[in-house]
C-alpha cells in the first residue's frame, strides 16, 4: 500500500547533482549513506564549545533528576497523609515539591538559552566553511550544478541543521536520561509493575520501526526536490526575458508546478506517516495507564504495594511514554537534519581545486612570453578536447584565437590561467612551467574582458575598483576616463556613486564592458584576456570599446577571442583552431596567402556583413 501511495512521483524522483552524467550519458547512482560518519562531523563542530556544551548536558542531567524526584515526593506524601502522619510534614512535602519543579524549569530554560548559543555559532562555523569551500572548487564543480542548488544547501540545509541544534538534540539526551531514570527508579519501586508497564514496550518499538524506516527515505526525497526546485526558480529568474521573449511562460509554470508538486507529495507523506507516531503513543500510553491502574489497584488491596507507589507508577508510566513519543518525533526532525547535513557534507567532499605544489612560487615580475609544447587536455579521460598545441606568444604581442564553435579557444584560456592543467604537455610563462607557479599570482598578473561583463551590486566605483581594492578614487577615475567610460558615467545620476544593481541591470550592454575594460586598466595586469568583448554592441560602442581595448593592450601580451575581422586583422599572430587542433598560425596576411580555413572564414564574414559580396 505504501509503495502505491508513492508512485505518483517516485518514477520523477530526482538525482543529486541534477545534469550531472556519466561519460556514457548516464546519471551516477547515488551512493549508499553513512549516517553515523554524518554525525561524527557535526559532533566535530560541536565540540569546539566542549565546556559550555558540558554544562548544558550536566543541566539536563539535573532537571532530568529533579524531574524524576517529583512524582516519588508526591507518592510520600500521599502515603504519610493516608497514614495519619499530616501536620508539618505535609507542609515540608509540599515545599520541597515546589522548589522541585522551581529549579527544574529554571534548568531547562538555561539548558534551551545555552544550547540555542551553542547551535547558532555551530551553524555560523559551518555556513561558513562551506562558503569558503565553494570558493576553492574548481570551475568544472560550477559547471554541473545549478546555482540555485548550491545555494539551497547553504540556506535550506543548514537550516535544518540549525533547527534540530537548537531543540531536538537536548531533547533527544532528555528523554534519554527519563527513560533510564524512570526505568531504574520503577524497578526500585515495584518489579512487578514494571514488568507490567514493559509489556507495551515491544509493540511501541515495532511501530516506530515501521513508521521511521518510511519516513527516513521521504524527508531525504523531499530535501532533494526542494533542491532542485531552488535550482529550477534561480534558472527561470535568470532567465525572464529569454522566456518572455519567446512566450514561454506557460510551460516555465507547469514546471514550477510540477517540482512542486514532487515537494508537496514528498512533504504530505513524510508527515503524514510520522503523524502517527503520536496518535500510536498516546493509545499504547493510555493502554499502560490502564494495566498499571487496575492491577495496581487489585496489589493495593492486598496490601502488595501502597496508594503511594500506584500514584507515583501512574506519573512514572507517563514518564515512560513521553520521552518515548519524544525520540519518535525527534527522530523525524533528526532524519531531516541529517538528509540536509549529507548534502552539505557532500558538497565538502567534492574535490578541491589541484593544490599549487611545495614548491610552487609566487611571480614578482612577468614579461609576458607564453609558450604552449604539445598540450593535450581532456575532462574525460581519452576524450581530449585540445591535441598537441603548440605556439609561442612574445612579450607584449597580441595573440588571436579563431575558429568555429567547439574549436577550444576558451578551454585553452582556461588552461593559460590554470582553471585546468593540461593532459599532456607543457605551458611555460617566461620560460617557468606553469605548473611550478602559484595559482593565485598567476591569475593576479592577468585581467579578463569577457562577452558576459559580470557586476556586482554597489557603486559604479565600486565595481571598477573591483580590480585593485587599494587604488585611489582618482586611480578609479582615470581608469574611467582611458576605457572612454568616464563620459556616461558622468552623464548618469549619481556619477561614480551610482548603484547598481545585481548583474548591472539599468545599464547597457556596451557599458558594462566599458566599465569591465576600466576594471582591468584598474588592475594593470601583465596579460590580457579577451573573450569576445565586443560582440553583441552596437558599431559606434565598439569604436569606443576598440579605443579602451587598445589603450588596455598596448605593452601587454593579449589573448582575444573575436569574431569580428577589425579585431582579428590588428593580432600579431593569429592561432586557428578546429576540433581542438592548432591549424595554421601566423599573420592575418600570410594566413591569407596561405588559405584553408582561416581564409574561409574571413571570406564567409566578409560575405556575411551588409553589403557584402
């Protein structure tokens, strides 16, 4: 029946890392989970707060006691009253009584302050690390998975984790310590009654069992779909004009609605089943209530037991029961915790960007001489995307990289600044192999110009001072004024002190790279890197973009991927590349006269512009 109730989605349930396959086209399995190494890593967090969580747990340990010394006080003082023996041993019962559960509240509120600190700087160590070790996962991690993905499990993930901290894991030691404490102080009690109340112990355990072994998979399934849903709203936002432009509208919202609906499926059974772990306590609870009351009753006539203890047992089964009821639920929550930990843990377990060797320097000065020997690379292995390149690039010459779609032009820019290593081969930066060279002042002596100008929410000079932090508002402002981006800024509102906007939106496109070639002037690099930066603009922004380019360019070895003809003809030598192999190489004028491909494609572009033959 339940795997009926499940079927609606279960042939939809997604996969971890949503876009991610297998060099066959396959989606990996999923790997089986560890849960107790899942809670050894969030102990280690923890522990980094032994003492206060030390005190907390002595707490718990003392309301628990307090708690459990209650219900025996009131079977005294039942028993005394009964025996004639009132008076000012009443009156001290009932004060002891008081100052009892005085204290155990005001342990339990201290335990709940100290643990939700405890859990809180828990969480803020562990959002944390997992941001910064983002930032040291290769590009490729980025490139198969969605943003909004990631970002589920920075948010949603820990925040289950936060919520499990902050009550269900006293609450779990709680009902813990209560159950030993109950058990031991029934057995000192009453053997037999215990053994009375024991007998709808076996039947609470097998439907936990039941229930929680349902229940693990569905918080797991849901945990994922919200996941991919995050992913899924992150792409469409990004999205918004592409789909309005091409009035898709509908079919994004029934995939909202779908994803959705997994969450709700998922979510309604999860809940639904655990739902019954409350209604099967109080009935097994009420069950042991009545087999306690009525042969206790049966043993106090025969004067077996006192009024006293069947009092005290009464409290003491509800005690029973209750820590019991509360491991069920917790357990649920603990299950959801859990689910989000391992998806955190697994982005942590991704392996890092290759660390730079022992022996790894950092570069004080580059003259910019780049050579590449018979570099290969490929992301699978055996399937290389770049065969034997070869080519040298002098200080200060400007280096083009044509050829179709798929050629490898920005996979060997990714290799030039060490986003990847090459296969096989060797690329060397004034006459150092690349390998040998610190990621970090390679990627410092570089600046990138890129067809998609990424800018980040905050002033105009913010985001130009992006390239160097320390430099001046004037050092900014002459930036500007050499990338001829000065004038529209200042035409704009605010000037330099404009805001912007995430991603820049309120500004052209031919501005963004504008202010993307002043951040790089900003920065003064020792080599360039142009992917396409003027596509996509209007002719009389390229003329000024062109002018920033080379004012950018000028002394400074050059790499420019473009399209364009004006930007290819000005190279020094241009590389041509097709199905990652180098093919000709040389100036746009002796590659003319030699023909082949590079021919093809000027004579192609040169048909393809407004007036062409």
């Amino acid at each position: 029946m339940f795997k009926a109730l499940l079927e609606p989605f279960r042939h939809r349930r997604p996969d971890f890392g949503a876009g991610e396959k297998t060099s066959a086209g396959r989606k990996p399995k999923a790997k089986p989970k560890n849960w107790s190494a899942t809670l050894a890593r969030i102990w280690s967090y923890l522990a980094k707060r032994k003492a206060k969580l030390a005190l907390v747990l002595l707490l718990v340990l003392i309301s628990t006691g307090l708690a459990l010394l209650g219900p025996y006080l009131i079977s005294r003082a039942v028993d005394h009253y009964l025996e004639g023996d009132g008076g000012r041993s009443w009156v001290i019962f009932l004060i002891t009584l008081a100052l009892v559960y005085l204290f155990t509240s005001l342990s339990t509120w201290l335990q709940n302050i100290w643990m939700i600190e405890i859990a809180q700087e828990t969480v803020l160590r562990m959002r944390t690390d997992l941001f910064a070790y983002l930032h040291r996962l290769p590009i490729s991690f980025f490139n198969r998975r969605q943003q909004g993905e990631i970002m589920s499990r920075l948010t949603n993930d820990i925040e289950n984790i936060s919520s499990t901290l902050n009550s269900s894991a006293i609450q779990i030691f709680s009902s813990v310590l209560t159950l030993a404490g109950t058990v031991g102080v029934m057995l000192w009690l009453s053997p037999l009654l215990t053994l009375l109340t024991f007998i709808v112990v076996p039947l609470m355990f097998l439907g936990m069992r039941w229930i929680t072994r349902r229940t693990g998979p569905l918080f797991k399934e849901r945990q994922r779909n919200v996941g991919e849903m995050n992913g899924y709203i992150e792409e469409t936002l990004s999205g918004q004009r592409v789909i309005k432009a091409f009035s898709q509208e509908e079919r994004v919202i029934s995939g909202f609605r779908e994803r959705n609906t997994r969450i709700m499926l998922s979510g309604y059974w999860a809940q639904a089943i655990s739902g019954f772990i409350p209604k099967l306590m109080n009935g097994l609870n009420n069950l042991s209530f009545a087999i306690v009351a009525g042969i206790g009753g049966l043993l106090a006539i025969r004067d077996i037991v006192t009024v006293g203890i069947i009092i005290a047992f009464v409290e003491y089964t509800r005690q029973f029961t209750r820590p019991l009821n509360d491991l069920a639920n917790q357990w649920n929550t603990l299950l959801s915790a859990i689910a989000g930990a391992e998806r955190v843990f697994e982005v942590m377990d991704e392996e890092t960007e290759a660390r730079d060797e022992g022996a790894a320097v950092s570069l004080n000065h580059v003259e910019g001489a780049v050579s590449f020997r018979d570099v290969s690379f490929s992301y699978d292995e055996g399937n290389d995307i770049l065969h034997n390149i070869s080519f040298e690039a002098k200080p200060g010459e400007m280096i083009a990289l044509v050829g179709p779609t798929g050629a490898g032009k920005t996979t060997l820019i990714g290799l030039l600044s060490r986003f990847y290593d090459p296969s096989k081969g060797s690329i060397t930066l004034d006459g150092r192999d690349l390998s040998s060279v610190r990621r970090e002042s390679l990627r410092s002596q570089m600046a990138f110009v890129l067809q998609d100008t990424f800018l980040f929410k905050g002033t105009i000079r913010d985001n130009i001072r992006y390239g160097r932090l320390d430099a001046t508002d004037a050092e900014v402002e002459e930036a500007a004024k050499l990338a001829n981006a000065h004038s529209f800024i200042m035409r704009m509102r605010g000037g330099y002190d404009r805001m912007l906007s995430v991603d820049g939106s309120g500004i052209s496109q031919g501005q963004k790279q504008l202010l993307a070639i002043a951040r790089a002037i900003l920065a003064d690099p020792a080599m360039l890197v142009l992917d396409e930066a003027t596509s996509s603009i209007d002719t009389v922004t390229e003329i000024k973009i062109q002018e920033g380019l080379q004012t950018l360019m000028k002394g400074r070895t050059s790499f420019v991927i473009a399209h364009r003809l004006g930007t290819i003809r000005a190279a020094d030598r241009i590389l041509v590349l097709q199905n990652g192999s180098l093919l000709q190489q040389g100036s746009h004028d002796e590659l003319m006269r030699q023909g082949g491909l590079y021919s093809e494609l000027v004579h192609g572009a040169r048909k393809a512009a407004p007036g062409g033959a």
